[in-house]
C-alpha cells in the first residue's frame, strides 16, 4: 500500500527569520510627534548645514588668497 507522505523531508526554499508579531496590546502603535522633537530636528539640520557652508567658503578662501 503507498505512503500518502514521502519519507524525506522537503527542502524548503525561502527561509525567513520569524520575527515576534507587534499587536497593539503590547504598545507597537506609533507615538505622536512632539513639536519640541520636530524643533530639535529642524535645529540640527540647520547647525549641520551653517558648518557645510562655513567649511566650503573657508576652503574657497584658502584657494583663491596668495
């Protein structure tokens, strides 16, 4: 009488790292953004983009004086 299973284990093709499933009763619902976390961020990109331009127009200063 056949065997309604084969014998061997079949390979499975796309394995996956199983990752814990995030519901909303353990807090994976997203936070409010805060004014004050928006301010920071928008301070920081400015800061970062005075001391690019300070960089390059010092640079360009060095490369055009005798």
């Amino acid at each position: 009488m056949p065997r309604a299973l084969p014998n061997r284990r079949i390979p499975r093709h796309h394995l996956m790292l199983h990752r814990p499933l995030h519901h909303r009763a353990h807090g994976a619902e997203a936070k409010p953004l805060r004014t004050s976390d928006l301010v920071l961020a928008l301070l920081g990109v400015a800061l970062l983009g005075g001391f690019a331009l300070m960089a390059a127009f010092t640079l360009a200063a060095g490369a055009t004086a005798p």
